[in-house]
C-alpha cells in the first residue's frame, strides 16, 4: 500500500454520546482497524476524517430503514481511494463487520455491500492502470523510428514492473512473453508458461461466451474484452481474476498480437462466494434456503424450451414438531432438523433432486424434468421411508412423521408462485387427512381450497365495508308456541357472488382465525339488537342465542370481549345463551373452562348445539357448565321419514333417550329442524321443551322480529 489523500466526501456524523453501545463499540474497533493499516502512511487530520465519513457510512447502512445498500458500497470505495488496497484489510474489515449484528437479517446484505464496493474501487483503479498500458502499447507500435528504441524500453519498464500479470502472445494462441507477476501467479517460470498455448488454459468454471469473444478477437471483429475468469496454478490450485485481452496491430491495421492482463481476484472472489453462499443456505441444516430455491425453480420456468416440459414438487411439513420444540427445547428441536435435513440430503441429492428448507419444519424438494405423478409419489414414499426409523437426540430416541403434498404438472401450464401454493394447499390436505402421509393434487379441490383462502383474505375488508348481516331464527315453546329466544344467524352480502350463508365462510373464518374479529362482531350486533327490543317489549322480548366456535371459547380476550359487549349493548347478561357445537365440546381439563364457567357466574347461559352427533363427548355433560342442548335436526328427520307402521321407530326412541338424559341433569331440550305440526305434536309428547325450524319461523331480518313480537304483545293484552 502506498500513503495518499483522502477525497472522502463530508458526512455528518452523531456526537459519539448520542450512539448505541455496539455502534459505539464498532466505531472505536473500526479507528484501531484503519489506524494500524495506515497510522503512519497518512497525515493524523486526513485518517481522522476517513474515519469519521466510513464509519457514518456504515452505521446508516446498518441502522437507517430502509436499508440502502449504498452506503456500505460507498464505505468500501472510499478505503480503496485513499490506497486500503491489500485484501487483508478487506477481509478484517469484513469479518468485523459481521461480528457488529444488526436488528434484522441485513448482516450478510451489508457485508456483501461494502465488499463489492470496495471490489468495484479496486477493480476502477486497476483499470485504468491497465488502459494506460494499453495506451503504451499503442504507443510503442506508432512512435516513429527514431523514438521506437525509448519506447520500447519504457514499455519493457512497465511490463516487468507491473503488478498485474501481463502475458503477450500471438495469434496462433502461442504464448510469446510474459511478466514477472503473471509467474507468480500461475507458480511456475516463464519458461514453462510459454509452452503453453491460450486454447490450453480453458476452465470448467469459465462464463459463457468467453472463447466466442477471444476467437472474435483474433479474427479482428473486436478489438479487446473483459470479463472475470479462473486459472489452474502449476500447483493446482484455482486463481480467480479479471481479465482484459486487447488486440494489437501493425500500422497497417493488421492484427498481429494480443496482450492479456489479469488482476488476481481470488479473494474478493472468495469473500463474495462466501457471502453468496450464507445468503442461500440455511445456517442451521446447510441446505438451500428458501432464496436459493425460487432462483432454482423460476430459473426452470425461464430456460424451459419443450412445451411438453414437466416438473414436481413435493412439500414437506413435518407433524407434531412444535410439541417436540415445547417441550424438549429449542436446542432439541435444532438437532432434529438437522438429522432430518441429513437424510432428505441423503436420499434424494444422489437422484438429482434439489431438498431446500423454507423455515421452521418445512422442507421443498424439486423434481427437474419430471416423467409423470408416479415420480413424485415416488419421492414422497422415499422421504416418508427415511423418516421412519427414529432419530437419537441425546439419549432418546425421537419419532417424527411428515406431511407431503405432491405436485406435478406441466411448465406451460402454470406458474412458479401458482405451483408453490398449489404444493402448500396439498400438504395441507395431507395433514388433514391424517398427516404421516402424502397426498397428489387435485385440481378441482385445489380450486376449492384456494377458493375458501381467497374468501378469508376477504373477511376483514368485508367487515370495514359493512358487508355482514344478521338474521335471526326464532326458538319456539312446545307448550304454548310463543317465540322465547332467536338465534343469531350471520350472512355475507359478497359483492361477486351475492348473500352467502355461514355453511359457505365460517369453516374459512375458523381455520385463518378470522373468526375472532367476526364472532365478536357478531355479538355485538345481536346483543344491542336484543337490548333494543327488552327496551320496548320488556318480559316479551324474546332471549339471544349466538353459536361460540371453539377457538373463540379458547380465545383468552373472550370473557373481556363479552363483559365489555354486555356493558355497551346495556343487555342483562341472562338474556345471552351461548351455543358451542357437540363436535367441539371441550374435555374436562380443557384450558378454556374456567372461563366459560366466569360466564355463567356472570348470568350468561350455555347450551350444546347439535347434540347427539358426538356421543364420545356424553361423559362431558356433567363437567360443563351448561343449562341446555338442542337435539340435532338429523334426529327430527329420522323421526319424520320413519314408515307409518313403524310402532316405535328409531329416531323416537333416540330422542326419547336424549330427552331423558338432558332432564335427568336439569337441562332444557330444544328440538331442531323442525318442519311440520306433526314433528311440533311428536317432539311433545317425547317432551321436547322448544323447537326451532320453518313451521316456527325461517331466519328473518330484525324488523320482521319486531312485528312478530308486537303482535305477540297485542294478541296477550287483548286477552
């Protein structure tokens, strides 16, 4: 390195109070770093200000939001200005960068940044070193004889001086002359280099299009080229460089010679590979992340030429990992992703197949230049074959299974995100099914999946532009007919596909979580409509039923959700009745009791819904806190379509059974779907106590409620 001035441009840097402990810590390091480097090569005043302008640099790139890159480039050139030129500086100055960790995953981007900034520098200076010795060849071939001898003898100065390599040859591809830097950096004397021929130094590693512009070059159709190029040393080793060939000619235009300068690269080509390769392999299994795989898998769409052209995925989730993580520990958990990551590498690397990590416990396999679904299915077998055998983490043995959804199609028929979530929705089809399985794409219910997806994306804007709305079904006494509750029955007015009822987007709701906000929107809207009608109609104002999913009861803002909806509305808690499904009746230890229970304390009433279609939940009944059930409507039809001669059909005797059991626990019994006076007069005798379905009242909006009320209220006044 030679001393020289700095042309750093000024930055305004914070007061060194105002910095954070690490910044703090890595300004002081940065200062020792390039104090040592060239503390007696540069003026005290000239190093201070380069000092202070990199190190501001680098603190913007690492704090500033959003990360811009340039000025970590900018950093890297300014070393190189003021002659930081060896790569033992670059290479300290990299690895104390790393050691500097940021608040995000921009470290490796960073690093990457103020290496080819600096790389670029470099690069720039050698260039023009190289350009002015290209104009001195020039200049040799046009001086006049008078001056050729001079000219010949500076270039003979240049040549052996230089600190690039420069080699002269012919345009045989005959190597004629070279330096001593270029024997250096092939290892070997010049004498042996010379029996060498340019046609022998190919490399498997070299760009494409390199020897189409050389065999350009010594046709005369260009007159020089650059590019970045490896070499083998005497030794074996690989040196990496940039190369610049130039074409030489006589003063009659002829082509005569070519002369090649190589600036050795090798290891800012190394330090960039390095960088390349932690930003597309994960840290913890080293295999390629989920960067390096869309790279693969969009690169394969873009070179494909064959129309008929086929590929796969299989995507890979492994099932119950969470509970592993939870309760062995992370560190457990990192263990058996890398044993996991060992043997999808094992088995499927020697078929040609690219195994990448996406992050937590998902994997993706590609399959280039698929033959068809067994293909895939194949892969998915393999990878569920070498997941079998149990993993030892420590001192246990560990048991994982997968769940895999298999794509396979042709190129021209999709697209790479398209194929992605294609392979997604699968997996998760897999694991619905009963996971430790794989399972093929089905377009058509792919369809379905993305159509349910695209509906629960929609819900929260649905929500803002008032799209929801309620209807209410009346609950009827079996006794005297009169209306003693409605259930709150929430509709979507799509603007595309008109009014949907809850069988067509509560599933969607549930599975996303969405039906936290909805649910809650819904409780609200009925209990203020229900405050309302207490207000005008009093005692006759019927009571509100609204259906809990079950990841609401779990929710843990359920009950402030509902005491702060009751305290708004002003409704008296013991009109609220919450209807949770039989199919989702909680055990007896589940977490989301005690809360029920506070609800009940509070005036709120439960009831089972759909009750009889999950009989492995009976014993349940005397752990919850719940006052009534309603009978399923498949049970009413059953009733309904039993033959005339039948004495005492099924459905009756089920019912009967049903009935017995509630009212031996002091429940109330509400029979559903119920359609005709017949079923009304049956479920009576059986001794139903309400009943809800079209003979009582098809859902209706509020102001039908109203009226029906009213008129309730004038036919009792009357009498």
């Amino acid at each position: 390195m030679r001393p020289g001035g700095s042309g750093a441009p000024v930055v305004n840097t914070p007061a060194a109070g105002t910095l954070d402990a690490p910044s703090a810590r890595f300004r002081d390091a940065w200062s020792r770093l390039l104090h040592a480097e060239h503390g007696a090569m540069l003026s005290p005043a000239v190093l201070g200000a380069l000092v202070s302008t990199t190190a501001e640099l680098l603190r913007r790139a690492h704090d500033d939001d959003p990360f811009d890159v340039a000025s970590a480039e900018q950093a890297g050139s300014l070393l190189v200005e003021a002659h930081f030129t060896d790569s033992g500086v670059l290479a300290r100055a990299v690895a104390l960068l790393q050691s500097w960790p940021a608040a995000d995953d921009r470290g490796p981007a960073l690093t990457g940044a103020f290496a080819a900034g600096w790389s670029a520098a470099l690069r720039e200076r050698t260039l023009r070193e190289q350009e002015s010795m290209r104009l001195a060849v020039d200049m040799a071939r046009k001086g006049a004889e008078k001056a050729l001898f001079a000219s010949e003898a500076r270039f003979q100065a240049v040549f052996e001086t230089a600190a690039i390599g420069i080699g002269i040859g012919d345009l045989d591809g005959n190597i004629l002359a070279v330096n001593g830097a270029l024997e250096g950096m092939f290892g070997a004397p010049a004498s042996e280099i010379r029996n060498l021929s340019v046609d022998m130094l190919v490399h498997p590693e070299d760009a494409p299009g390199v020897w189409d512009a050389y065999r350009e070059l010594i046709t005369g159709k260009r007159e020089h080229f650059q590019c970045d190029k490896p070499y083998y040393r005497r030794d074996g080793e690989v040196i990496w460089t940039h190369l610049t060939v130039s074409l030489i000619r006589d003063e009659e235009g002829v082509p005569r010679y070519q002369v090649a300068m190589l600036e050795d690269i090798t290891d800012p080509h190394r330090m960039q590979e390095r960088l390349r390769y932690q930003a597309t392999h994960d840290p913890l299994t080293g295999l390629p992340n989920r960067t390096a795989f869309f790279e693969r898998l969009e690169g394969l769409f873009e070179e494909s030429t064959e129309p008929a052209a086929r590929f796969g995925l299989c995507s890979v989730d492994l099932d119950g990992f969470k509970g592993i993580n939870d309760s062995l520990g992370h560190e457990a958990g990192d263990q058996l992703l890398a044993l996991v990551s060992d043997r999808l590498q094992s088995c499927l690397a020697p078929m040609g197949h690219l195994v990448a990590r996406l992050g937590g416990d998902e994997f993706i396999v590609l399959l280039e230049h698929c033959r068809g679904p067994q293909e895939g299915i194949a892969v998915a077998q393999t990878v569920l074959g070498a997941l079998a055998p149990p993993f030892l983490i420590g001192d246990q043995q560990l048991g994982i299974r997968a769940s895999i959804g298999v794509v396979e199609q042709q190129i021209s028929a999709t697209t790479p995100g398209a194929a992605m979530r294609s392979a997604d929705l699968t997996m998760y089809r897999a694991k619905k099914e009963g996971r430790g399985r794989w399972t093929l794409f089905d377009p058509e219910r792919n369809a379905v999946a993305a159509s349910k997806y695209a509906m629960s994306v929609r819900i929260p804007m649905a929500l803002d532009r008032g799209e929801f709305f309620i209807e209410y079904q009346p609950l009827c006494s079996l006794s005297d007919g009169a209306m003693v509750a409605v259930e709150a029955l929430v509709r979507w007015r799509h603007p595309e596909l008109g009014v949907l009822g809850p069988d067509e987007f509560i599933t969607s709701a549930e599975d996303s979580g969405l039906i936290i906000p909805l649910g809650r929107w819904v409780l609200l809207q009925a209990c203020e409509q229900t405050a309302r009608w207490a207000a005008r109609f009093g005692s006759a104002a019927p009571r509100i039923n609204v259906n809990l999913a079950v990841r609401q009861a779990r929710n843990a803002g359920l009950l402030a959700d509902i005491d702060r909806i009751l305290r708004t509305s002003g409704l008296e808690p013991g009109r609220l009745q919450l209807e949770i499904t039989e199919s989702a009746m909680l055990g007896p230890r589940d977490p989301a009791l005690p809360a029920l229970r506070a609800l009940v304390d509070m005036g709120v009433s439960l009831t089972v819904d759909d009750f009889g279609t999950g009989w492995s939940n009976l014993a349940y009944l005397r752990h919850l806190p719940v006052s009534g059930l309603k009978i399923a409507g498949s049970f009413v039809e059953d009733l309904r379509t039993a033959p005339a001669e039948e004495g005492d059909p099924l459905g009756q005797r089920i019912i009967g059974g049903l009935v017995s059991l509630a009212h031996s626990l002091g429940l109330t019994v509400t029979a559903e779907g119920v359609e005709t006076e017949a079923d009304a007069a049956r479920l009576r005798e059986l001794g139903c106590d309400w009943a809800q379905g079209w003979y009582y009242g098809r859902p209706a909006r509020p102001g039908d409620i109203t009226r029906r009320i009213a008129e309730a209220a004038n036919s009792a006044a009357a009498r």
